[in-house]
C-alpha cells in the first residue's frame, strides 16, 4: 500500500523565500529544486505528479517534502559529511611542506627547485609518506602559498653607507634635502643612460592583427648597430630631457647636463639635484667636481653601489623599451633614433608623476630585516 504524502502547509515568509528562489536566475539548481517540490506539494500535487514533472525520481521528492514539513527551510539544507578519512597524517603534510622550502641540494637531490611531482617522489623514497599523488603536494602548498617552482632573484647591499645614500634620495623624492623642504624653484632630476640600443631590422616586414591570431614579428633579423639614450627625468613634473649618441662616457653624459641646465626652468633654478647611479660615465668625487664646477646651482647626488632599483628614470627606460623598442623594426640607427626620440615627446605630452611610495622609514624597515636575515 503506497505511503501517504506529507502534508505541507507554508507560512507567508516561507512562501515568498521559495519563491524567490524558484523564480532567480542564478539560484543554484539544487536549491531550486528543491523549492519547487516544496511549493509544489504544499499546492496539494502528488509526489509521482511532482516527480514526473521534473524528470526526478518519486524518492527524491518525498525526501524534500519530508525534510520540509519537520524542519521547514533549515532542512532544504545538505547536512554536514564527514567526507572520505584523511590518508595523511597533519605531520605528513607538515613535512612535505618543509621539504618544499628545503633547497634540493641540500637534502642529496641533484636539481635546483623542486616541482610537485619530484618533491612527491623524494618524499616517498624518504619514508616520509607511502605514497603521494604530484596533485595531492600542489594542494598541500597551495594552502600555504609555496610556489618552490619560483624564485627571485636579489642583493644584498655591499655599499657600507647604503642607508645614508639612499635616505638622501627618498627624501629628494619626498621634496626633502638636509631635513628641509625643497622651495619651488628647486628640482630633481632622474638621470642615466640607456646603453645599447639596437637597431634590429626584421629579415621579413611584421605582419599586422588579423582575425584569429595578433601581430607577427619576424624571428630572424639584422644587426644595424647600436645607439646610447642619455636622459634626465624630473621626479615632480614628470618630464623627460634627453638625447641619443653614438656611446657611453663622460662627454655625452656632459652634453646631456649642458641641454637641461640650459633650458628654462632649470637655467634659472635655485638648485637642481640629479640623482644618478655609479655608472662610469658619472661616478665618484670627480664627476660631483665637474658638475658643480660646470654649473653651482646643480647637485650630483649618487645612490649607494647596486641600487638603480631606486632611480627613477629606470621606470621610464623600461616604458620606453616595452611601448617603442621590443618588437621593433628598425632600417638603421637613424630610425631607432628617430623613435626615441618621438616617443619621448609623445610621454611628456600625458605623463603624470610616479606614485612612488617607498620612503625612508620603508627603507631602514627593508635594512633592520636584512640585518635579522644575515
């Protein structure tokens, strides 16, 4: 004898909750479901109808009718399951994990990064677990966020007056000099140079986007020499001074000074400070001689060894090399220049200055954990 239905009967709050449900397009399936039958039943229709109508079978219906009527909505909920039984122990993955940050060499593995796959395979010679799946280690890290694949590279500082060098180019960067404000005719400068620059002249002409696939650029190309970009970036207005030569040294580097010292607003300024790096074209006590000597208003200003990370106009060489140069086909020096020069003024037209935000304090943070580290 077939069982009686449950019957259901829905409160004005309970009708509209599934209805909404029912009625929304992104309600999950589940959930609509099973708001369906419920507002089905209660409208007195038969599980077997109800099943027929939706293409489920009989017992799934009186599952939700029955789990409604004793508990009401909390019971169109899935009930908490435990799920299959761990196979690894909280040690086991501990373990793998720091094997993981281990470096291969020194745990006798002949390689120099470990991928998911090795790591389960060492792990698994060193008794460490039975058995273990390569996805199984990528879920393990995932959780922790370790990526042993990875790495990146860096310095440590060798220049024993790192801090102070560097504290005095953040604060220029912050309109700060000697622990005074920088007034408005004072200005800072970025400067440095791009050295070998290649006119590379495509063996075959670069195809443009077409439907299905983007631009083509020929592999192969031709050698037709290289040039030197000399450039001063000024921090707060965001403009760019420079020039292109035929080398590296002191006498470009030297004509690039005599183009902006020359030119208003800096012909007239009360100080201008250039930050440089210790490139041969201006490093050492000399090159701070020469400037000043050359023009009193101006102030070289080197960072530490192995620092050009801080100089800004690095920023600059590397938005130039991605927007004009890769990819480029150049006929010779004369066009490489040609649009270098042309971007440079196409920059200056838009150009806002960088949200630079690394500051002294970040720096003596940046020192106090290298020094922990070391």
């Amino acid at each position: 004898m077939p069982r009686r239905a449950v019957a259901i009967t829905l409160t004005d709050t309970d009708r509209e909750t599934l209805n909404g449900r029912a009625r929304s397009a992104t309600t999950p399936r589940r959930d609509w479901l099973r708001a369906v039958i419920v507002l089905a039943a209660a409208s007195g229709t038969g599980n077997t109808t109800i099943a027929s109508t939706l293409g489920v079978c009989e017992d799934t219906v009186s599952k939700w009718r029955g789990r409604f009527a004793r508990e009401g909505l909390a019971g169109l909920t899935d009930r908490h399951r435990s799920g299959r039984p761990a196979r690894f122990t909280a040690v086991q993955v501990a373990e793998v994990k720091a094997l993981a940050c281990t470096r291969p060499a020194d745990v006798g593995a002949p390689l120099e990064r470990w991928s998911t796959s090795e790591l389960a395979a060492h792990a698994t010679r060193e008794g460490i677990v039975e058995a273990v799946s390569a996805s199984s280690v990528g879920r393990w890290l995932a959780t922790d966020a370790i990526r042993p694949w990875q790495h990146r590279s860096w310095i440590f500082p060798r220049d024993p007056d790192f801090v102070a060098k560097a504290s005095r180019v953040l604060d220029l960067y912050g309109r700060r000099w000697d622990e005074q404000p920088l007034g408005q005719d004072d200005y800072v400068l970025s400067a440095d140079e791009k050295s070998q620059l290649q006119a590379l002249r495509r063996c075959h002409p670069s195809a443009p986007a077409a439907p299905g696939h983007g631009p083509r650029v020929e592999f192969e190309y031709k050698r037709g020499g290289t040039l030197a970009y000399f450039a001063a970036y000024d921090i707060h207005r965001a403009q760019v001074i420079g020039r292109t030569e035929d080398t590296t040294g002191i006498a470009p580097f030297g004509r690039l000074v005599d183009q902006v010292m020359t030119c208003e607003p800096y012909a007239s300024a009360r100080r201008v400070f250039w930050i440089v790096d210790n490139g041969c074209s201006h490093n050492g006590q000399a090159s701070i001689r020469r400037m000043r000597t050359a023009y009193p208003t101006a102030t070289l200003v080197h960072l530490p060894v192995h620092a050009s990370w801080l100089n800004q106009v690095e920023i600059y060489f590397s938005i130039l090399q991605r927007k004009a140069i890769a990819r480029g086909d150049f006929t010779d020096l004369d066009a490489l220049a040609t649009r270098v020069m042309t971007f440079q003024a196409l920059y200056n037209q838009t150009a806002t200055p960088f949200d630079w935000k690394y500051t002294r304090a970040d720096l003596l943070d940046t020192t106090r954990r290298l020094t922990l580290a070391a």
